[in-house]
C-alpha cells in the first residue's frame, strides 16, 4: 500500500478552494514535489499552514516546471454563477457521496469535503446516507447508476467485490471512504495508528486501568482503533483493556457506558471512546453521577468534530482529517475518469493527530 503525507488543514482553513495553476499543473507539481494537490494549494493561497520544508519543495518544483499563476482560471473557478459551458469542454458530472449516517458530523464533513473538491472543478455532489444498513445502501447505489452518475464516493456498509464490479462495468468510478481496498481507489484514515496515539496519551498521563467504549454496529475504522489501543496497552506491560460495546455510537449510549464504568471493579481511571459522540456523552453523565473528569476518570474521544471543543469538560480526541479525506476521495474519483484506460487504483492514507483539551 502507498502511504501519502499529508497536511491537515483545519477547520478554520478550510475553503473549499482551489491553487490557482491549471488542474494538470497543480498535479504535475505536486507529484514532483511529492505532496497532495491541497499542499500545493495551500503554499499558493496560504503557506502559513504549510511546514516551511514543505513550502521549499513545493516552490523548487514550481520553479523547475516553469509553472505561473493562471489568473484566468482562477476567476473563472471563482465565480458564483456556474453552469456546464464556463469549464470549457469538461462536461459538468454528478457523483454520489454516499455516508453511513448524515447525522454524524463525521460523515457530514467527510461529505462537505468531497463536495469542495467537486464543486471547485465545476461538477455536483448528491449526498445520500445508507443508516447502516446494506439494503438502503443498495438502493442508494442502484439509484445512481439509474440516474448516470460518474462515480459513487462510499463509506460502504455492506458494498462487496460484484456490486462494485457493476458500478464499474456501467462505466462509473468507485473510491471507497475510510476502508481499504486493492479492487479500486481508496482514500482512509490509519485508524490503528490513531488508537495507539490515544492509548499513549492515557499512559502518558498516568492511567493504567484503560477501557474502551464502542457501539454496535461497529465499523470497520473502530476496529482498528480498538486493536490498536490494546496493541500499545499490552506492549506497556497491562491486561488487555476491557471493552464495553453499547448499541450505537450516539451521545445517549455515552451516557448508558458511564453507568456501566463507575459500577467496575477496580474502576477504569481512563476511557478511551470509539468516536466523540460518545465520549460527550459519557462524560456529561459521569460529571451528573458526581464523578471528576479528568481527575477520576480521563476520557479522550475520536474524530474532533466541532462540539468536542464546547463539551462540558473540553474533549481530548484524536483529530481526524475529515474533509481533506472526502476531497482526496473526490481527486481519485476524478482522476480516474480522466486518466481512462490507463488509470492505476490508488490507495492514500493520512494520519490522525491529538488534540489535547481537558478531559485527558
């Protein structure tokens, strides 16, 4: 698998746009220099958010290529009325962004993302949501094809091998979301790197009873977080953490998990959450049972969406970055109807970092 760096962006940062060379140039550039067409973007529009490394190699390769400023482009990218005729002889396309749950913030964003990058070139985003379930993932997938989308951008529940082969056969482009694949495009989060990030942290901090709260169904993502906080637990010399699986990952099964931690024996001083949701929950309920966080019980969630911030004891999470995935999900897509016959599927990685607030 080919691992990419990449550089988070921000929620702040973030605008949806575009670098101001051609679209060929941004990916010759950023090829040579070794970064994502976002970085190149960034250094163009706003280098304060590049490493000055970064910026060096990416201004060396511009130099080298002999590349400007298109300020035609720019304009043109940049204004409000759009219609299929003001990108030249790229016909505007509909691609479906389909999420497991729209109520998440996660998936929103992811989807904000994808849409940004599709959006920035002149074609459209049709968000739907497979509630996690298969069949309504199906239908999702069968009304795309039904209605000629380009492609279909997927956090899959139950998507396999022949549903994608048919896509492809139809003439769309497939790029799976935060899974990983050898059969098309993938764009995901190393998500065991992040439970280890997490469990460090805990350990760090000086806990050493580490529990882990997730939910039913349990994606993929959250496996991989779990196994990898236990992985580091283990490897410092501990029992492997005990694992409390409520029946979603939502705010009100949060709250269930704090009942359920203070009632253990001996009590976990630390509680690493599969997502933030319900870490907000968890921690709201136990400050209601009369319990400190984080002098009692340290919590970290997973995601670092915009509430973790304003929770009632600030979350420590582990940030994802969730819409620079859903963009280089939407590259791929798009990368791999411009490049025909002779495209190559590609599987990008980014990483996870830590966030460090109050609660751990």
């Amino acid at each position: 698998m080919h691992y990419a760096k990449r550089h988070y962006l921000g929620k702040h940062a973030w605008d949806g746009t575009r670098s101001e060379l051609p679209q060929t140039s941004i990916r010759e550039v950023a090829r040579r220099a070794g970064v994502s067409v976002g970085t190149v973007s960034n250094v163009l529009n706003r280098p304060d958010l590049v490493a000055e490394a970064t910026r060096d190699r990416v201004r060396a390769a511009i130099e080298e290529l002999g590349f400007v400023r298109n300020e035609s482009a720019r304009r043109l990218r940049r204004r409000p009325e759009r219609t299929a005729g003001e990108f030249g002889d790229e016909p505007r396309r509909a691609f479906g962004v389909v999420v497991e749950d729209l109520t998440n913030p996660y998936a929103t964003d992811v989807a904000r993302g994808a849409e940004a990058a599709l959006n920035a070139l002149g074609h459209d985003a049709l968000w739907l949501s497979s509630d996690h379930s298969a069949a309504k993932e199906r239908r999702s997938v069968e009304l795309l094809e039904e209605q000629n989308a380009a492609g279909v951008l997927i956090i899959p529940v139950g998507l396999g091998s022949r549903e994608i082969a048919q896509l492809r056969a139809a003439g769309m482009s497939v790029v799976l979301i935060d899974r990983d694949s050898t059969e098309v495009c993938s764009a995901q989060v190393d998500h065991v790197a992040g439970g280890e990030i997490a469990a460090a942290h805990l350990l760090g901090i000086g806990r050493e009873r580490i529990a882990f709260v997730t939910g039913v169904p349990e994606p993929q993502p959250c496996v991989e977080r779990r196994d990898g906080a236990a992985r580091t637990i283990v490897e410092a010399g501990f029992g492997k953490p005990p694992t409390l699986i409520q029946e979603a990952l939502s705010p009100t099964e949060g709250q269930a998990a704090a009942h359920e931690i203070l009632a253990m024996s001996p009590r976990p001083d630390g509680v690493f959450c599969a997502n933030d949701l319900l870490a907000i929950g968890l921690i709201n309920e136990l400050i209601r049972l009369g319990a400190r966080v984080p002098e009692d019980i340290a919590v970290i969630g997973y995601d670092d969406i915009e509430l973790a911030a304003s929770a009632a004891v600030p979350l420590t999470t582990i940030r994802q970055p969730r819409r620079e995935l859903g963009w280089e999900a939407a590259e791929l897509a798009l990368a791999e109807i411009g490049e025909g016959k002779s495209h190559q599927h590609r599987q990008v990685v980014l990483r996870p970092d830590l966030v460090i607030r109050e609660s751990a």
